[in-house]
C-alpha cells in the first residue's frame, strides 16, 4: 500500500499552465500531483486572464511574481531562476498540447499533458524525438487507469487467469452535451471545433482513456483492424461526434467493442470495462469503483474488492485507502503522478535501468492513443469501414 | 391488473409438439399457457422417444391415447375427434418448424411456434399466406416481451417522454457455450449445426428477441441498414457463430449496437435494454427486473418499479403480481400465451375489428425477425460490411 | 427442476373463500394454484358481494351454482356433491381465518390459510387438535419461502457452511402506509382495526412471513427470548403498529434483529435477510431475486444464481424457470401450493411414512407465527422488554 | 466545488503523533491534511521504535531531527523552536488520546484526534475546559462525514423534504474480526483490550462514526433513551463487543435502530444509512459513494448524483471531483481537516462570530460520541435495558 512515503529522491518543483479557476481538471492535477509531497507547486500560467490567473495561484499558495500570464512567459521566467520548476502540466485545450510541451522541452523541462495528446501521430513522432534528444519525460494523464482494480485486471490477465481472450467491451458515456451548445460556454465549445479540439470530440476526449486501458490490460495483443461508426446528434457538432461506436480485431482473433458518447441522456455510471477470456471475465465500472467482478463460467461469480490480501501483488501495492474504503478518482490520479515523477527521477538520476522496466503512461501511450484516433476518423470518413490499424 | 378471469369466450384445446422431459423450454410454455385456463393441455408428441413422450404426457395430465409418437400422427388423430385439439404448440428444433408449421396450419389448426420462426423469409412468406388463407394464427414465443416494464419502456418512448431516439444498445449474452461441445447433449449440438439450426446460432436464439424487443419499443422508426460481426469462437461452430456484434442505423439517424454471445464466461445478467433519446433514457435488465431506469438529463434518475400506479396504464394492465413482488418469465410468457389466445378467440369469431388493433407477436413478428437474420448473415459473409435492410 | 409433472394420484378439487376482483392477493393463490393441474378451481365465496363474486367466479371459469354467496353455503353446498371440493383455501381478513377453517375443518375439508393464522396460540391448538382428528391438513401462505435460493440459505446452513450462527438480520418494509388512511378503502382499514386485524398489524401481516424464514433456515436454533418495540406512526393505528424492531436471542447466543414496517417511504427493495456464522454469510433480497451473496470471510463474495448446477440439490429440485430466467414470486407460491398438494394427497392415502418427512407450512408453523405474534405483544406492552419466547 | 484555494491566511504547522509505518489510519490522515497545502508536516512522533519512526518520517519529509521518540520529546522540542508546529494530529491507541491531547494542549497546541475521543465524559469535559481556557481547538476525524452526500442529506432533511422523521437505520459492520484473535498483531489485540481500548470495542471504533452522523443529519431531534445490547462471539473479547445493536427512541418520537459489528463475515459494504420521514427517506451507503437514494412514497425512487447542480448548495460547496468522478474516502477527510484547519485559523486570529457557526466536528462531537459509549455501557450491563440518555 501506499502511504506517502516518498520513492523519488527530492520533490519535484512544478508548474501548471492552464488549471484555472472555472477549469474542470485543475484540481485533479492538483490532488493528484500534491497529497504526498512528491511535487511542489511553485509557478503557473493558470489562466487565459492573467490578473484572474495571479489571483487564483496566490490562493494556491505560488508566488505571485511565478504567476505568468502565460507559458511563453512561465518558461522564460523560470528559466532565470536557480530553483524554477523542472516539470510542467499543461491542462489546456487539445490545440495548444503540441505548442506548449514542444516549448516546455526545449527549455529543458518535464512535460505532464492532458489526453488527447496532440492532433497528428506526426506531432507524437517529432515530440518523442524531441524528449529523447533532450533526455525529458513527457507524460500523458490517463486518470483512471491509476486505480489498484484495474491493474487487478491487467494481473489476472497477465497470469492467464481468463485464458485466451475472445471478447472487449468497454464503454465511457454521459450525457453531458445531449442539449445543444447554445448559450454554453467556451470550456464546452472549444471541444466541438475542430480548431481547437483537432479530429474528434469524444473519441479524444474519453475513448482516448478506454484505449489507454485496453492496453494496459491486453498488452500481449496487437489490435489489427478497426471500423468507427460516428455521429453528431448535435449537427453543429460535425464533422466531430458526439456519439462513436468502435469494433476492432486483435491479432488472437478476439473482438472488441467499444463506445464513447456524450449524450447518453442521464447516464451518470459512466465507465465500464469487460474483459471475456475462455475461461473466465472480469468486469469493473466507476459506479461500484471498489468492486471487481470476477466470473468463471459454471462457477458462482465473484466479487473482489480493492484492498482484500486476495488480489494480486501488483494491486495491493498501490492501494491507498485500503480495504472497506473507498478509492477515489483523486487517488488513481496520484499513482499516475507518482509514476511519472518516478520516471522524471530515474531520467534525472540517469536511471536507465529503472526507466526501461517501470511502467507509466508516456509519450508512447499517448502516441499510440493519436494514432488509434486517427484511424478512426479514417474509417468513419470512409462510412464506417474497415480500416487496418497499422 | 391480470387476475385470471377470462378474456375470451372459452379455454383453447391445446396440444404440444416438443417440450419433453429433457427440454429446456417446455415447461416454459406449459406454465405460461396453463394458469389461467386459457388453455387446456389435451395432447401432445412431446418426444422423439415415443414412449418417454407418452409417459411424460400422462404426468402432465394428457390422456395416454392422445399422447403421439409423431407430429404427423398427432395431427391425424386429433382430426378424427370432435374435441380434438385447436392449437398446437411448436418446441421443438429450427429445422422442423417450418414443416410441423404448414402441416398443422393444413390441417386447420392454429400455430404458437418458437424463435427463430423458419430458415428464410421465403418460408415465412409462404406459411403467411396459408395461414391467411385457412383464417389461422401463427404466434411466435419471444417470451420476455411480455414483461409490464417492457411495455412500460414502449408507451414512454411513445408518449415522447424520450425525446427523438438517438441510441439503442441491446445485449444478451451468457457464457453457457464458452467451453466447446466435446460430450455436450444433442439439445446443445442441434444448436451449432447448419442443418438443424439454420443459418445462425446466437443470432437466431437469442438475438432475434432483441430484434423483437426493439421493433416493440420503437414502432415507428425503420431499420436502413446494419453491419453484422459474427464469430465463432468455438472453431467448429463455423459458419455459425456463438458471438456477434451488429451494428444499426434507423431512417431518423438513430444508432443501434446490439451484442449477442454465449461464449460471454459467467455472465449471468444476460439481458439489458438502454433507449436514449434527446431528452431522456430507460434501460432494463432481467437483472433487475422489477426495476425500470429512467432518467433525464439533468436530472436525478429515477427508479420505476412495476405496478405502481405512476406507470403507464399499458405497463398497469398486464401486470399479475402486483408492486413488491417480482414478476418472473414464467408471467410474462403468460402474457405472451394470453396476447395469442386473444388473437386465435377473434379469428374464430371473425372478429377482424380486434385483430386490426390487437398486438401480438405473429407471423409478421416472425418473418421480420428471419429478414433480419439474413440481412445479418449477408452482412456477415461481406466481411462484416455495411448492408442495407430491406 | 420442477416441469409440471405430477406428483400426486390425481388433482385436487379446490375451491376459493375471498380473493375476489377487489382483492390484493386472490390471484397468487390462483396462479400458485392452478399452473401445474395440481388442483381444480370448482368452487368459491369470493366476494361479500355475492353477484359480484358471481360474475367473478363464472369469468374465472367456475360454474355460476358454485359460486356462492358465503363460505357456510359453499361448505354445505359442496358437502351435497359427489363432485365436491376437498380443500379450500380461505384469502378472508384475519378475524375470520378461525371460524372459516374450522367450518372447513369439520365439514371434512383440507384448509390452506393465510397468514397470520388465527389471533391466538389457543384457536391455533384446537385447530391443530380438529385436523389432527380428522386426518385434515391446513396449510399456511407463507408466500417466498418457496423460493429455490431461499431453500439454497437453507441448505448451506445445514450443511454447515457458514459455522455456527452468530446473526440474523431480517427486514421486511414498505411505505404504502406511509400516509394516514383518511379516504382508504375497507382493504387497508381492516388491517389496522384491532377487531377485523387481531393484535397486530405489520407484526403479523409481513413479519410472519420473516419469522417463518427464520425458522425454515435456523431448524436447529431456538428462540429463547425477545423484545419488541412498537410503534402507530399514524396514531390512529394504535395499539396496533405499523413499524416495530424485535430483537431476539438464541439458545446458542446467536443474536437477531427484525424490522417490519409499513411505514419505510419509498422502499420498494421490501424484503432482504443476512444469516452471519462464525465462517461466512449468506444474504438475499427479493431486489435481486436469481441471486444469493455468499461470503466467506477474507475471500472474494460469491455470487449464486439460481438454477445453476453448483447449487444444492435442494434448490435445484425446486426451480422452475431455470439460470438466466427469473424466478417470480408466483413460482414461489407455485412450490408452496405444490408441497401443501403433496401433504393433502398423502394424508387421503394415510402415506404418514410421507408425511413425516414432507416439509410444507402447516398447522405448526402457522402455530409459532401466531406465538412469535404473542409474545411481541407481550415485551411492546411491557414498554419494549425482554420477555422468554416459550 | 473545492479546488485547492486557500481558506485559510496561512498553511498549518502540523505534526503527527502515531500513524506509522506500520498502522493502518496515518495516510488517511496524511493525504486529508497534505493535499492543499492546508497543512505542512514538519514534525512527528510516528512509532513505538523510534529509529523506525525516523526513518518513516525522513521519508515522509520530515527533517531527521524533527523525529521524535515520543510525544514529550516532540512537544518538549518543537516549543523551542520558532517555527514549532502549531497542531498535533493524534493517531494512537485510545488509552493514550486523553494524555496526548491534555498535553499538547498545555503547551499550546491544537490538537486533531482519533475517535473515540477519551474514555469517560469526565475526561472529555476536563479537556473541553481547558482547550477553552486556552483558546485551542480539538477536532475530531469522523473521517466519512465530510462526504457532499451525507451533507446533502442533511440539508434535505433542514428543508423538510423529509417531512417528520420517523425511523432511522444505521449500521457499519464487516467480519476483520470474524475469527479468533490467536496469532493477530497488537494493532488488533489493543482493540480488544479495555486497558488500551477503553469501554468499549466496535461500538467506539465504528459506531461513534454512526452517532456523530446521526447528530449531522438529525440536529434538531433529541436522544431520550437508547438500549444497547452488546455481544462478544469471540469469548476472549468480552467484556467488550464485536457486535452491538442499538434501539433508540428521539424526542418527536422517531425510532432509530443502529448496528455496528467486526463480526460480520464477509460483508465489504460496510456503511449504510437511511433516514426516513412521512413523506420521504434518503439513504447511502459507502459501496455506491456517488449516489444518494431519495425515495417519496407513491413516486418512482430517484438517484442523486454527487456534484450535480440540482443538489443542495451545501453538498455542492465540499465536491471536490465533480459528477461522474469518484469522491473517495481520502477526499471526505480533506474536507474533515479542512473545517478543522479553519477552526484553527480562526482561532488563532479570534475570530469569534465566525467559530460561532463554523461546523466541524470538534470537543462536542467527541463529547457527545463519548456519553453515547456510556450510555449503551450501562444499557447493556444492565441486561441490554432501556436508559436515559442524558
């Protein structure tokens, strides 16, 4: 379990740019990167009105002079200092992903960025470069993919507990933009314009996740074709959706659905994950998070709760609040920044060692999710037909 | 409320082809015909073992000498008898329905045979025709469409409570066939082979009561064209398949997804119905089946539960336990026996007026859910490709 | 599974005193009744309006001379045929179950009640001693406990699964009297009105129902003392309840506490019970009717569904609709119509080697429901005190 | 929503005492106090083995020579320091709260404790006098009642949307204890010890959560009387309970019957509540934290969901992940340390009106939790009898 004891060697100095005041994922940065000292926030570029943005990193306890109006300023500001920050989060419309961070690892620093990673999987490849050159971690904030059940899953797959897998069903939907966007505002309205979201609305904005988390879970497989059916309810939502349904192939022969929407009228259970193998499934959903269900076929189910010595080492090691309570998006966004401020140690340190084993989401995965992104648009731009993935 | 009394002018004379001992389906119909005395058992070919049939008939109650070794001599003999029977139920494999179908409709008897109905519409089409001829019903035993909430979710989609439809996601799935069929019984063997099943092995045993289900729910909308991932994961079910995907567009623009498999390990809440429209959502599973979720956006969701006076009066009507108390399949099958009696009562009275209005799943139910068998198996063949419906 | 084959010599001729059109529970007697041929509805005093319980009757398929006017014709009516009924079932207001099954009684025919029985363990022991005398059989309603996961609780404990039992947490409540009966109709009213109701109102009306359960589960325990606090949330209800708690102890110093209450707004979960022994749990809930939550401590829950071959022969023998399709309550009081069948059948052909062993709610359970009712009464008049159960 | 803006002027210094390595409630106090910056740990007593006290606070931050062996030395050496910690957190045993907090608050130290407070209410009102007289504030971590949802259901109930409360049903119960404590470490055996553990075993250890919650919701109702009756299953344990119930009866009449037990094999979902007036109930429960049932009599039940906007302003104000994520038990202590922090702050800047209605759970709460010990100590050594509560 984790109990804050610290596995990097000094916290590390850290700045948001974004995050803002009327953000919604701010304060999932924030809980996330500050419960256990592993980072200080000491700078930010909190906000498009930079007075407002001062004001709110006051309250945040930075100092004013390190609130900048903006990153180009962060970076410059910082850079000037002997103790200025040395990773960056940039919680920002989808548009500037690739700006920021490419500037952020120019100056030298660490990158945590928001999902969709960037627009192109050309984008992906240059920043990977890039990172590599200079030696810099860039890291991609899969927020629920940090919780103790789903690395349960991914355990009881990877000891063949389910047997070979036959069937993926998985599903992120709500119902938040089931009305249309007048009178909305600018946090919902940039997700629907393709200048400012890139190809997709929410393929990028949750189906990135579901993919991160198949294959988290289904390493083993390599997905071979895809077909993505996608809409836009709202018609001035095109030529972005609202509305997707993905099937794949994986090179086992198994099948996968998967379907993101965000208006699914009223639906508040949001994520839920089905893995089906030849001998048994497991199952999870957020609206019972500490609860996975375990079925063997011809055997009473089984419900396996987060915390209990029964599951998997892999599990119990990053569990935070134990068995009988409840874990929390907040929690599984820590055990993502703890893991990325352990690779931003061992990249520090030289650690190759360490790096080349330790398992977080990266440029990689972030890439990776890009390029699923991709060929969706292509398959739904030509009427939802098969595509190959590679 | 359904309390027992009688709806129609006399109890049917009723004999059962099928549904012996060892089947899994014959005491379905048996408790969904009987408990009202709307029909009266009064003979049967209920096994290929004709004695094993003859014995079992006589603990049902049947006369020995009305107990048959065949469908043919049942049929022969009941004519020779001034009480012989009217109405014969058909539980038996696929590939005998079409043919037990037309013999009995030839001899004048009504027909209640089970899903899915024939091979091809071409069958459908023709046993249509002599049953309009001869002024004969042909009911069809989708048996959980006769569920109050079920009818609950058809009148609020009607009512507009919903909004305009958008999304249909249909499943019903179990892991029953996960393993392979070495020393599985004939009653599992018939089902994976294309001489006795017919074209489809999920599709047509479980995937047609969706169909059903959403033609029930959502009268008013016309199915364009779908796409069909079938597969077998069992290798030597091929061509048949013991999973599919299949994906929907109606004529407004709805989206439909609907997942049928038996290879789904452990999984035993089989069924679930979500209709999303632009303002609201249901959803049901046999799960819970004394539950209906409904929710609108914006709004706390909100939890029907059968029988209660809130509900729609179609939904109130056919209710028989009353709220508090679990209404099982076996009262919606009544429903199910009952709706067909009705229909076999006005044919025998030529009552047209009733018929014109009466709702019930019939040959058209019937022939509509084979039409939506093949264009599956075409989309299939395809290579899983777009097909268009009719 | 049970499939409607007999299993007993012949049908029982049966008739209904209430359980008429206006009634609540007239057509689970039916439906429990009459779905297998066990027994023939002949006869009936079904309404104090007798043209109305005529015109019942006759839709009900009775012939209009047996639909009678008051259960004293009905018994000498019947008395007068060679054809007459042998049991009849009594579905009246509590204050006339004594005097109805007594006339029945010694008119020379069997008796199924419902429950609670009579108003005191004195009516209970000479109705015993009459039907002792007279080789009759009086059966008693306890609707679920018929119920194949509810004999799976049963069967676990026996077995020992569970260790010795430490806790029992029963509960059975609603809020359909939430309000004050100002405007209800004669069928709430009875119930609260001491004269028509007896000593109790939801003590009796569904607590009956858990004690019985309790006994059913717990054969080898013994109550030893109780406390029961009581309480008219409607204040014109006094002195009967329409809420209590009863704590209660075992001779093996396993504790249990009871709640009933008609009074619970909005519960529609309605009846849930936990057995805890010393190494694991069993819990179920007609929320969840298919499936019973078995937990050993320190594993996984399990979960079982009903129908499934892991199951207990006991459970399975008794399942009527098989896994993956609901068990409805009206199957529940299928089995107990059928076990009360089997006891009349055997006491006409005087098998007393049957009856012996043959597990039915008779005479004696009906007996301790009424005791347990006593001596709730006894501790909530004596200020909610401790009072020894025998 | 709370997004990590400071409340207060300045963060706290602050100190632990107990929650070692190897203890099971330190992090929990940990990631409540740390995330916002709120608290700063500077010092600590963590351990029983000083060197592995050390060295878990080294690696929690703190500096080598702020590691103290004992809580004399640690408040013995931060007063001579200027930048002393101004608030000990106190996470030991029960039999050393009193001394602890007595001491801290003699040097002028705020203190946070574990419930149950102390071991007698003479204790609790000795140090309510002092923390007076010496204008410091004592918080206690009812750790689950900083919830939006449980808050949410007391601002239903200020607004009568309950109508008269009538029944009230608590319980938190799991089986950690189900077995025998033979081979169990201290953490366990102090538990079950009154020298360490006081009165009482599960009643103080999860029952306190369940009456201070009471006392949340219900503050307008009065405790009159209450009998416990308490059990210990393991022999060893007595005269302390692993199982308890308790019956109370408030000053408008409501009922309330509240159960806490170690001894429940298996049970994983641990807390539930409901509350339920004459016109409608709430209820939660800790396995679906994101939801609250409200259900009015005669309408469809309905499901709230934590941060959406129709929710009480009072429950939206302390969501910290917003709808459709999570909020986990870690995030309802960040609230439960947070309203202590404010209490601190104010305190220190003598802001009187503001402490006047500021609600944390403070000296009070602890107080009160501890007279309801008493209180069902004496019911159950008088044979589990009725007893004033005051």
């Amino acid at each position: 379990m984790i109990n804050g004891e610290r596995t990097i060697s000094r916290p590390l100095r850290w700045a948001m740019v974004g995050g803002g005041r009327t953000g919604q994922v701010g304060y999932k940065h924030r809980t996330g990167a500050l419960r256990d000292g592993t980072y200080q926030l000491l700078a930010g570029a909190f906000d498009l009105d930079a007075a407002r943005g001062r004001d709110f990193g006051v309250r945040l306890g930075v100092a004013a002079d390190r609130c900048y109006a903006t990153y180009e300023e962060l970076i410059k500001g910082e850079a000037g200092r002997a103790d200025g920050v040395e990773v960056v989060s940039v919680a920002t419309p989808n548009f500037t992903h690739y700006e920021i961070t490419k500037a952020c690892l120019k100056a030298g620093l660490h990158v945590i960025c928001e999902k969709p990673l960037f627009f192109t999987t050309a984008e992906c490849d240059e920043i990977a470069a890039l990172a590599k050159e200079k030696n810099l971690v860039v890291g991609v904030t899969y927020g629920f993919t940090g919780h103790p059940l789903v690395h349960q899953m991914a355990a009881m797959v990877k000891k063949s507990l389910l047997g070979d897998i036959r069937i993926v069903d998985l599903a992120y939907t709500h119902g938040f933009n089931a009305g249309d966007d007048t009178g909305a505002g600018e946090a919902v309205r940039w997700r629907t314009n393709p200048k400012t979201a890139g190809p997709t609305f929410v393929l990028g904005d949750i189906g990135t996740h579901l993919y991160y988390l198949s294959e988290l879970v289904l390493p083993h497989l390599k997905l071979e074709k895809l077909l993505c059916d996608r809409k836009a309810f709202i018609p001035t939502r095109a030529p972005l959706e609202d509305h997707a349904t993905v099937l794949m192939h994986y090179d086992n022969g198994a099948r996968a659905r998967l379907w993101v929407s965000s208006v699914d009228a009223g639906n508040m259970g949001s994520q839920r994950y089905r893995f089906v193998g030849s001998k048994a499934s497991v199952a999870w959903s957020d609206s019972h998070p500490d609860q996975l269900v375990y079925e063997v076929q011809g055997e009473p189910g089984r419900i396996l709760h987060h915390g209990m010595p029964y599951l998997e080492p892999e599990s119990l090691a990053i569990d935070r609040m134990g068995a009988l309570h409840t874990e929390g998006l907040g929690d599984s966004w820590s055990n993502i920044y703890l893991w990325i401020a352990e690779a931003i140690d061992a990249a520090r340190r030289g650690d190759a060692a360490f790096l080349k084993t330790h398992h977080y989401p990266g440029i990689h995965a972030g890439t990776e999710g890009v390029r699923w992104l991709e060929a969706c648009v292509r398959s739904a731009d030509a009427g939802a037909a098969w595509v190959d993935f590679h």
